[in-house]
C-alpha cells in the first residue's frame, strides 16, 4: 500500500492539473479551481526540494504543510474554518 500511495503522489507531481481536474470532476470538493491550484503549487514546492523523501513522516514536515497550506493561502477564511491538525500522534 505504501509503494502505492508514492507512486500516486509521484502521479500527482508529475501532472498537478490533471489532479485538480479529477477532483473537481469526480469529487465533491468544496474547493474551486484556484484553491486547488494554488494547494497544488505548495505541495510541489514542499515535495520538490528533494531534502525529503515522499512518504517520511515528522511533525515539522507536518507542521510545514499546516503552515504553508493553511495561514498562507488567500483562498481560506480561517475565521470559518477551525484547523483539526494536531501533533500528539508523533
């Protein structure tokens, strides 16, 4: 199952707007086009560093994606959404 979800994050980098398609297409998202455009574009800058591999997991990796997705982007009001992200599981 692991190898699978890499192999799908890797499919996902490699053609970020077929992803964002797919999701609006089969999925209901409750995100539009440019949320999920600009979440794709701070993902592949997360993962494209090459410092870490896809699949590692800590909690500053996960505490840089909280960050990066959720108190920068310009598409979510933070005062209607409560972040559920919590650490106590490392």
């Amino acid at each position: 199952m692991r190898k699978a979800l890499i192999q799908g994050w890797q499919y996902a980098l490699k053609y970020p707007d077929e992803i964002v398609s797919l999701i609006l297409d089969k999925y209901q998202s409750n995100k539009d086009l440019m949320a999920l455009g600009f979440e794709s574009q701070v993902i592949t800058q997360l993962l494209a560093n090459d410092v870490v591999d896809i699949g590692f997991m800590s909690v500053n990796r996960w505490r840089q994606i909280d960050d990066a997705l959720a108190h920068r982007s310009p598409y979510l009001d933070l005062e209607q959404t409560q972040l559920l992200l919590t650490f106590d599981i490392f």
